[in-house]
C-alpha cells in the first residue's frame, strides 16, 4: 500500500501477486499451482434498499484479496492467512460444516464447503491469502476472501467460472451462502456479486428483486473526477439489533400496504404520491423509514440517468439527498460519517454520503481529482476538531471483478 500525502491506493495486481506467492512459499516451501484475486466494493447510491428488492449500485474496489493455492493429495487442507498476524489452519473439507469454524477461516474455508455441497470435487488445498482490503470499514474485506476463494477453488476441481454474467452470479450466489451459512453473517448479497460482477470503469446496478445486474458506464474519469472511499473508524455498532429493526419496520410497512415489498411500491407510484402512501402508514418512524426506501429507490434510477448523460452535478447532488435521507429518515448515519460528508463538501466535492449499513464504516465522495487533497485534509481536520477518530482516504476507481491473475 502506497500512502501520499493522507492518501492510501490498493496493491498493484503485481504486489498483490507478490505477497501472496511469498506467503505461500514461506508456509508451504513450494510454488502455487495458481493466483487468485478478488476486489473489495463500495455502493455509490441505494442503501437499506437491498432487503426492499430495491436497487443498488456498488463498483469493485482495486483493492483486492488475493489467495496463491495448490491442490493436496491426502485431503488435508492447510490455510494462511496475513490476517491478524499469520495463522495456519489446518483440517478437512468435513471440519468446515456449519458451526465448525470460526473467525477468519469461517470466510476463508466457507466457500471449500459450499462449492463441495454444490457438487463440485472439492478436496484438499493448501491456500495463502493477503489482502490490502480494508477489514470492517464496511468495504467488503469479507466476499473478497470468499469470491477469491471460491475462483481458484472451483478452477482446482475443474469447474473453472467464466466472465458469463450468469455463471458469475451463480458463484456469486454460493458466495453469499457461504457467508450466511458457515460465517453466520447474514448479509444479502451485494458484496458478492460487487466483486464477481463488476466491470472495470462501470458500477454495477443491481436488482435485489431478482438479481439481475446491467453493467452502468461511469463518466468520471473523463471528466477529471475521483472516487473516494473514506473510513471513519468509527466502531461499528450494527450488532445492538439496529439493522433487524430496520428490516422489521420495512416488512410491517409493506404489509399494512399489502404488497410483498417496498419495491412494488416503488414501481407502482412517484414522488407526487410520495404523501398519499405515507397516510397509508401510521404516523412516526414507520412513516420515515418507508419514505427512505421509496426515495431511494427512486434516487438511484436517477442517478443512473444522471451518470449515462455525464451529468456529475445531479449525481453529485443526488448522493448528498441520499445522506440525509439515511441520516434523518431511516437514522443509520453517526457523528462520524456526518462529519466527513460535511467536511468533504465544503471541500468541494461533488458529491458524499455514507456507505452501506451505516452506524461506522465509511463515505463514498465524488470530486474533481483537482480537489482531492483539499477534502483528505478538511475531513481529517474536522473530525480531529469534534475529537473523532481520524479518517482515513483511500482513492478507488471503479475496477473489474475477480479472477485467475497467475
Ligand atoms: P467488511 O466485509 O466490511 O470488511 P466484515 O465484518 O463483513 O467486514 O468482514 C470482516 C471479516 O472478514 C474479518 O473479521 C475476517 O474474519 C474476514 N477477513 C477479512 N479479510 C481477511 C483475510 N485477508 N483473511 C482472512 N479473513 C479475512
Ligand atoms: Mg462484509
């Protein structure tokens, strides 16, 4: 990883492939038979739309893990990780079951049972894995374990998955089961299909309705714009029950309007309606959080709109409403996350919100590359006045989704 000045980028494929190879020889004392990576992802718009079969849209980080791995004969599996100090675990394909591992090597070994359940001839492996994915910043270190080990996985046991959508999202699909059923975590797939799907200098739309994902040329680049994903290190407290209760608030929501989903809701009526269907709902939070999710929904078809006339200023605005959307109506946004979406404004960026489930993680910033280091100082500058923990910029561009690099 490269810092200037308050600004850290990705690994190169190079140096992932690099650290990666050395990992393995120093562990093992051979060569992998093969290299593997798979990218991180931030949602630039549409969240807590993804349970509502909403719609949203993530682009793969350059940030990536990568796993070097060769097939073993006996059985055994043997894994190391740069997580946390470098561990070696060691065990069969049975051991990985539901509730026979934990930690970091529930995401590591989970695929290896998944991709097995699902028929494939998954036997012994030896695997190394590093990463330059930020871990808990709500920027995916997690499927990029997964989706980089289930690539190299299923090409050993000969069932290598192709760059056809399709054949992508059914791994992804595996992915996401993996992370549900042997990590515990029960995410709803976004993560996944971010870092298998995704196509460079595209961002993924994504239909959590029925999976179905268009790929969505971004006019940043062209027009001298970055990307930016901030992490405000705040704690993430996601595990006090906030999310179920937001998933809850939106299912009873939709049932006093009598359909199966917030999205059908969505599609049905606009922004003119918006006040009809809220005095469908009783008056308080169910009320703002139903509002979120239909704006939001609505946001991102805008956005996409936005992006496809290289209108970076509606986008930019767009991504603003979306902040305060989530902040003051679904009330997911922290001090932390406030702060930097605030300070990177007033930096002139294009625009900022947060990113993913809220209660920590990070900020995604749209800006004129010429602005850049003005918003990495003004966002570390304010939290370090409010006394928050110090931001830390990373520079993303959107990148493409993961494969066999070796
Ligand atoms: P996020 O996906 O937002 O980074 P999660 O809590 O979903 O946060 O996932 C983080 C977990 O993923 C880590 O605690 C660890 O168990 C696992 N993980 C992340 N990176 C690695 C890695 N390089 N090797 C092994 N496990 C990892
Ligand atoms: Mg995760």
């Amino acid at each position: 990883m490269t810092t200037t000045s308050q600004r850290v980028t990705a690994w190169t494929p190079q140096e992932g492939i690099s650290s990666a190879v050395e990992l393995f020889t120093r562990t093992f004392g051979t060569d992998p038979a093969g290299v593997w990576a798979s990218p991180g992802r931030v949602n630039l718009i549409g969240d807590h739309v993804d349970y509502n079969g909403g719609l949203c849209l993530p682009i793969a980080l350059p940030h990536q893990t990568y796993v070097a791995l060769s097939p073993a004969e006996d059985g055994r599996i043997r894994i190391v990780s740069d997580f946390e100090g470098v561990e070696v675990w060691e065990g069969r394909i049975e051991d990985i079951a539901p509730g026979g591992v934990e930690g970091w090597v529930a995401y590591a070994a989970g695929p290896a049972w998944v991709l097995r359940e699902d028929g494939l001839d998954v036997g012994g492996f030896d695997a190394a894995i590093t990463s330059c994915v930020p871990v808990g910043a709500g920027l995916s270190s997690s499927a990029a374990v997964e989706c980089s080990m289930a690539l190299g996985l299923a090409e050993l046991a000969g069932r290598p998955f192709s760059g056809d959508d399709a054949d992508r999202a059914r791994l992804a699909a595996l992915c996401t089961r993996a992370e549900n059923l042997v990590a515990g975590a029960p995410t709803g797939g976004l993560d996944q299909a971010a870092s298998l799907r995704a196509g460079d200098a595209h961002a993924l739309l994504l239909d959590c309705a029925d999976g179905a994902a268009h790929q969505v040329k971004l006019p940043f680049d062209e027009q001298g714009h970055a990307i930016l994903a901030i992490d405000t290190h705040a704690s993430h407290q996601l595990g006090d029950g906030q999310y179920a209760d937001r998933r809850a608030s939106c299912e009873e929501a939709a049932s006093l309007l009598g359909v199966g989903s917030l999205r059908e809701v969505a599609d049905t009526t606009s922004v003119v309606d918006l006040d009809a269907v809220l005095d469908g709902l009783p008056e308080g939070t169910l009320r703002s959080r139903t509002r979120h999710v239909l704006t939001e929904i609505w946001r991102v078809q805008e956005f996409v709109t936005a992006l496809e006339a290289g209108d970076i200023a509606t986008a930019g605005r767009l991504m603003v409403e979306s902040h305060a959307s989530l902040r003051d109506d679904f009330e997911v946004s922290v001090a932390e996350l406030d702060t930097v979406v605030e300070a990177a404004m007033a930096a002139g960026a294009s625009g900022a919100r947060m990113t993913g489930g809220g209660f920590g993680g990070s900020v995604v910033v749209v800006a004129p590359e010429r602005q850049v280091a003005a918003i990495a100082e003004g966002v570390r500058e304010l939290a370090r006045r409010r006394g928050l923990p110090e931001p830390q910029v990373h520079q993303v561009r959107a990148s493409a989704a993961g494969g066999r690099l070796r």
